[in-house]
C-alpha cells in the first residue's frame, strides 16, 4: 500500500471535475490522445495537459507513444488500490458510526 501523502495526491487530483471527466471519458474510451479528449469540449489542449500531469504525478494515467502520437491510459491498478482505500475509509466510518450509535444508546 502506497503512503497516504500518495494516496491524498489521488483523491487530490479527483476532487476535480475535469479530472474526474478524464477518468470517465478514459475508463469508457481507453487510450486516448490528447487532442481525442479535448475533441467535444472548450478545454484547450494545454488545460488537458496540465490536467493530464497532474494525474500522472498521482499514479492515475501514464503516457505512451504511439509512432509520433502520445495517448493517455489509465492505471487500473492504481485505480483499484484507490478503491480499496476508499473502501478501509468507509468501513472505519461505519465502525465510528457504530460505536457513536452505541454509546448514544447506553
């Protein structure tokens, strides 16, 4: 399991709606070029690039050339660690909610 300053680096980088429509469009779509995911919207290929870095830098995308093209992907792993966590955070939530309602009720 990565450090949780990577893991805040993640859920930093998704609490954008750009990013998150990245995610979306790359989880849908697969690999795609820069100028494929700024196709459809007025985000300028150099706000889709930092945007793209700035999930690079959390582990979320990698960049692979294609002959001259550079397509973006998404790490499913990555990914999947991110819902695991996600997953520990929920329980650890329930278990205070649980312990909260107990003691309310004693």
């Amino acid at each position: 399991m990565r450090s949780s300053a990577s893991n805040a680096a993640v859920f930093a980088a998704l609490g954008d709606e750009t990013r998150l429509r990245l995610v979306s469009r790359l989880c849908n779509d697969g690999p795609m070029s820069i100028a494929n995911l700024t196709q459809g919207t007025r985000i300028t290929r150099q706000a889709i690039t930092k945007h793209l870095r700035v999930m690079q830098h959390a582990g979320l995308v990698r960049n692979k050339k294609h002959g001259r093209e550079s397509c973006w992907e998404l790490d499913q792993r990555r990914l999947e660690e991110v819902r695991r966590n996600l997953g520990l955070i929920s329980k650890q939530w329930d278990n205070a909610l649980d312990r909260l309602r107990k003691f309310v009720e004693e």
